[in-house]
C-alpha cells in the first residue's frame, strides 16, 4: 500500500503538467527587424506550440550591454532594479497576451544605440530566441550647381544629405531613369553616429534635363530622392564673366529652395496624412511659408542683380562711345598734325589702331554680355514667380485631397 500511495503521487504530479511543455520552442524572428529612429517596433517572440507564460519570469538582454538587461518580467511585473538606465520607461510586454505564450517586447522611441542582437529568454524553460534589430535614420537630399563645365558645357551637380544610419549610397539618374557616371561619394561620419554623403556629377543638355539625387540605405530598406528640372539656358556656352557665373548660380540656387523645399512639404504632408497630428501639420505650415519666404528674399536679390546689371550695361555702352570717339580723335590729330603723311600707314599707327580696335570689339562683347545678363535675369524673376504660383497651387490641391480622404 505504501508503495502504491508513493507511485500515486508521482503519477498525479506527472499528470498535471503541462504535456507540452518540453516540446514548445521559443521563437523570434528569423528575419532583422528595421526600425527608424524615433519610432516604436516590436520585437517578436513567442512560444510555439503555445503555452501560458503568465507565472514565468521573461527576460530581455543584450549581449554586451552593461548591466544587459533591456526588460525583465517577473512575478507580473517590471523589475525596474535590473533594467539598463537606457531603457527606462521605453519598454513594454503584452501582458494580456503572456497566456497564449506571447512574450514579445514592444520598445519606445527607437535609437540608432538600439541597434543590435536581443535576446529573449525563459529561465523555467531554459529556451531562448534570438532578434536583431537594425535601426536607421534617413533624410532628404538637396541638389545645388558647383560649377559649370566650360568643356563639356555641362554643370557641375552637387547632391547632399546629412543625417542618414547606417552609412547610405548616392546615385545619380537621368530623366530615364538611367544612371550617370557620377564621382566618388564623399562621407562624413559625425559624432552623433549619424552620416553626411555628398557627390557630384557632370550633366550635359539632354532631351528632358530631368535628373534625380537617389540615397539609398538597402540594410534598412529606405531610399529617399530629390528631382530637379535644369533650364535649357543654363546649357548654353558659358560666359567667362563673374558676373554671368552669378546669375547661373541665383538661377540654381532658385531652383534648389524650389525643389527641396516643396519635397520636404510634400514629405512632411505624408507623415500628417498617417499620424493627424495637428502639431505636425503646423510644422508643414512653416516649412510652406519659409518656403516662400525664401523665394521672395530670392526675388529681391534677383531685382537687385537686374538693377546692377543695367547700371554696368550704361557705362559699358558710354565706354563702347568713348573708345570709338577716342579712335576717330587720334586719327584725326594724327592727320592733321603729322608733317609725314606716310605716318599714317606706318605700322607704328597701325598697330595703336589695332589695339584700339579691340578694346572696342572687347567692350563690345562685354555690353552683349551684359544685356544678355539682363534678359536672362528677367527671366528668372518670371521663373520665380511661377515657382511661387505653383508651390502654392500644390499646396492648396494637397490640403484639398487631404479633406477629402
């Protein structure tokens, strides 16, 4: 009898356990999980089959950190004392889901120092699982002009963007779609952990003069681009003057806050769509306006540009009138003063003419220089205008499909 009583017991302790539990395994996620910095993400992990992890302790580490503990459950609760300083008040389990074998973590406000193995263990079971988490932090590139290409009579391109995790690649495309032989792309690592990349290449007139700045980060899946629309006059032989070089770059430097600033609009109306959130909505609101203040600050640099240019293009012409008076006067002396007639076709005279003569032709090239300055500065203003115009237009549509949806 007491035997049976002994055999009974153990059977009846045997019979109370859970049969499945030397067969569940814990499982994470056999895939990295991508996250951007500043959001939430979910790293998973779960028993499978399932079964109730309510009464166990639940541990979440990080090999290497000191102390490693990014989460500990125990007895239904946080044990605060352990967690890495880190990671307080930024992580969370779902405690109502522990029953069906749920243990995963859920973490606030990702940071780039986030990134890395976690580990997620249960000491009753002795099981573990293993996730990754790769967290990124991405930005949109600006274009500007650097220079022109007197060769090629191209323009020199300059494509940036800070702020990217991990370290990204730059790629150039025309209006095609096509990839342009571009330069090596230069990084800066800052002491943020966050990268600056910058490249540059060399266009030349094409049938679109469409081109687009691509960064691109693959271990994040992330990819951000800028477009810009290149003015055919901008192709044109480019004049040696400083100031023909300026106008090109208040031309580039307009269609820059144009593009950039009505992508990070856009961009920024995108995440209102998602979120509702009014507070970010006000923030599109001033990137609109700074927008457009910037346009109009260009406007008057522009009118200020054209104002200069037609008083050089007065004194230009006065000294194209001097210099053709001051010809006609020493040959004029010469003739009447010189004793030796022959004086006149001496190549002593001749040669004073000739010199003359293209100081004439110089300034005569300098005043069509100026004047097409003039016309080209004209034009911009209009371009100006338009781009003001248009953004708004953009913006008033968007606002419009918003309301809608």
């Amino acid at each position: 009898m007491r035997l049976f009583s002994w055999f009974g017991f153990w059977l009846f302790v045997l019979c109370s356990l859970p049969v499945t539990t030397g067969q569940s395994n814990l499982i994470g996620s056999p895939q990295p999980i991508v996250a951007l910095a500043g959001d939430d993400v979910i790293l998973p992990c779960h028993l499978d089959p399932p079964i109730s992890a309510s009464s166990r302790a639940v541990e979440w580490t990080r090999p290497g950190l000191y102390p490693e503990y990014v989460h500990v459950h125990q007895d239904g609760r946080l044990v605060h004392q352990s967690q890495n300083p880190l990671y307080h008040y930024r992580t969370v389990l779902f405690v109502d889901q522990l029953i069906n074998g749920n243990v995963s973590l859920k973490l606030f406000r990702v940071k780039i120092s986030d990134a890395g193995i976690h580990k997620c263990f249960l000491p009753s079971l002795r099981k573990e699982a293993f996730v990754q988490l790769n967290v990124g932090s991405v930005s949109l590139p600006a274009i500007s002009l650097t220079g022109i290409d007197k060769a090629s009579r191209g323009v020199v391109l300059q494509c940036e963007s800070a702020g990217w995790h991990p370290e990204p690649e730059v790629l150039w495309l025309d209006g095609e779609g096509k990839l342009l032989s571009a330069g090596p792309t230069e990084t800066v690592r800052g002491p943020d952990d966050l990268y600056t990349v910058s490249s540059r290449v060399t266009v030349e007139k094409r049938h679109s003069n469409s081109f687009t700045c691509r960064v691109q980060q693959r271990n994040i899946n992330q990819t951000t681009e800028t477009h810009i629309q290149v003015p055919d006059d901008l192709f044109v032989a480019p004049c040696s003057s400083a100031a023909c070089i300026s106008i090109s770059l208040v031309a580039w430097l307009l269609a820059s806050v144009a593009a950039v600033g009505f992508a990070a609009w856009k961009w920024r109306q995108n995440k209102i769509k998602t979120s509702q959130g009014e507070a970010q909505r006000l923030m599109a609101e001033e990137e609109h306006k700074n927008m457009v203040d910037a346009l109009m600050k260009q406007m008057e640099g522009l009118k200020e540009q054209r104002d200069k240019l037609n008083s050089q293009k007065t004194k230009m012409g006065k000294l194209v009138e001097d210099s053709e008076t001051k010809l006609q006067s020493v040959e004029r002396d010469l003739r009447e003063k010189g004793e030796d007639k022959g004086f006149i076709s001496s190549p002593g005279f001749i040669k004073l003419k000739e010199i003359i003569s293209q100081n004439k032709q110089s300034l005569n090239d300098r005043l069509q220089e100026l004047e097409t300055l003039v016309l080209d500065t004209e034009k911009l203003l209009l371009m100006t205008e338009g781009v003001i115009v248009r953004t708004t237009e953009k913006k008033r549509e968007s606002e419009n499909h918003m309301d809608k949806t």
